[in-house]
C-alpha cells in the first residue's frame, strides 16, 4: 500500500509524494499525480510540511442511505441506485484546516465520518471492472452539513446548499493505494470520544458500484471524489470542537470548528 499526499514546503512551495507513516518522511514526485509520476531525490521531514487536501477535485459527490445499519435504522428501503448530491470544489480543506461557521448560519453543524473514493482515471458508463481500474486509491472524509438548513423551506430539501459551504468537504491527510476497504473500519471522535465505528463491507453499493453507475450519470474524471456516505453515529460539532476521522492503513483526518 502506498500512501499519497500533497503539501506546502517552508518556502510555500506546493508539491505531492509518498509518505513512508514509519520514518515520518515525504518523498516529492515530478509530474501528475494521475499520469505515471515520478520520484525525485527531493524529501522532506514530515514536521517540515503543512499537508492539504490530498487532491484537488472539480467535483465532489457525496452519498445517502448507502450502510444497512443505517438503512435499517432510519426504516429505509436499501435503494436501487446511489442516492447522491454534488458539492462544489471550494468546499475541499485538508487536514488540520479549519471548518468555519457559515456567517449566515447560526444552527447545528453536523459531521459524518466516510470513506472517499479518488478517481484516477477519466470514466463515462463504465462497466463495474472498468469502475473498478478507474479507483486510484480512497481518503479519508468528514463531509460537514449545516443540519438545519436541510428543511428550512419545506418545498424543496436543501441538501447542496447544507453541505456545500466552504470548507464543509475536509478530505485526507493521504490517498492509500492497494487499500482493502473490505477490513477497514470507519472510525469518528469527537473531541477524543468516540462517535462512530462501523464497517466499511456494511456499505450496500460497493465502491467500483458507485464508480459505475454514477459514471452513467456523469463523466467522472482524475481528482475527484466520492464520498461513500456514512453510517450510525452522525452528531453535531460545538464551535472550538475537533473531529478525527481515522481509517487504518489511510491515517487520521483531523479539522476544527473554528470558534
């Protein structure tokens, strides 16, 4: 498994690598991160980068009623397809960034621990195996939602708006290639309590599913990402408070409220 990152060097200098989590050291890579790069003899001490968002999407999906335990807990029919909203690229911060408090809004702020899917390859009604080589690797999430705005009109569900705030799409701190999603557990804390921890083999469309059928819906290219919803656990975030959200073999994915 390899782990990918970008960051900013002391000199403000932007670049992405591998992160060997063991000698706590970057190794800085030439090119993209999506068409064959290439090492350099550049690294860095982890302590002597600021991390950012692992990637830089033109669009992030993010999903609803996709665990059982969910389902079942909200007295949901499993659906037939992925249940999805899109957020817009200017909602992406990364680790250690700040959540900030939408001037307008003063209600609850809401975080959900999740799995993310990068695509790495450019896909449009793709097959479930062509979904599946699309995947290059999966992320940490905490995709924030402004909760009492989702009703406030009840003619219409504000779901883009809730969630599409600034900073509301926290992803990272690496994208882990040759990850296996099936062992893994989501795990979620608040202010060093846990929240959540559930399974990530509990998600009722698969990753390369996902890929597939919402490359059906729209073309899917390098960079973005997808969000694989969450499960039981979802609870609101005081201002000052932070959220870790950590998967094994991907890391920790650590943001704050602003106050």
């Amino acid at each position: 498994m390899t782990n990918w990152i970008r960051f900013r060097d002391a000199e403000g200098r932007i670049g992405f690598g591998t992160l060997d989590q063991h000698a706590l050291r970057v190794l800085q890579y030439d090119g993209t991160l999506f068409d064959k790069p290439k090492p350099t003899n550049i690294s860095f001490a982890l302590e002597d980068v600021t991390l950012l968002a692992p990637c830089q999407p033109s669009k992030v999906i993010a999903l609803w009623n996709n665990y059982h335990a969910l389902s079942q807990k909200l007295d949901k029919a499993p659906p037939q397809h992925p249940l999805f909203l899109i957020k817009p690229p200017m909602s992406v911060i990364g680790p250690g960034e700040a959540i900030r408090r939408p001037k307008s809004y003063q209600g609850k702020i809401a975080y959900e621990g999740e799995l993310g899917i990068v695509i790495g390859k450019t896909c449009s009604n793709a097959t479930v195996d062509e979904a599946e080589a699309a995947i290059f690797g999966y992320t940490c999430v905490n995709d924030v939602t402004a909760i009492e705005l989702l009703q406030e009109d009840p003619n219409f569900a504000q779901w883009c708006r809730s969630k599409g705030f600034d900073t509301f799409s926290c992803l990272g701190p690496s994208i882990a290639t040759g990850f296996d999603w099936r062992r893994a557990h989501v795990v979620t804390t608040l202010e060093g309590v846990e929240r959540q921890n559930y399974p990530l083999d509990d998600m009722i469309f698969t990753p390369a599913q996902q890929v597939s059928m919402i490359s059906a819906d729209m073309t899917l290219v390098p960079g973005d990402v997808i969000m694989c919803g969450t499960s039981i656990g979802v609870g609101s975030i005081k201002d000052g408070a932070s959220v870790d959200v950590s998967i094994e073999g991907i890391g920790t994915l650590t943001n704050r409220l602003a106050a």
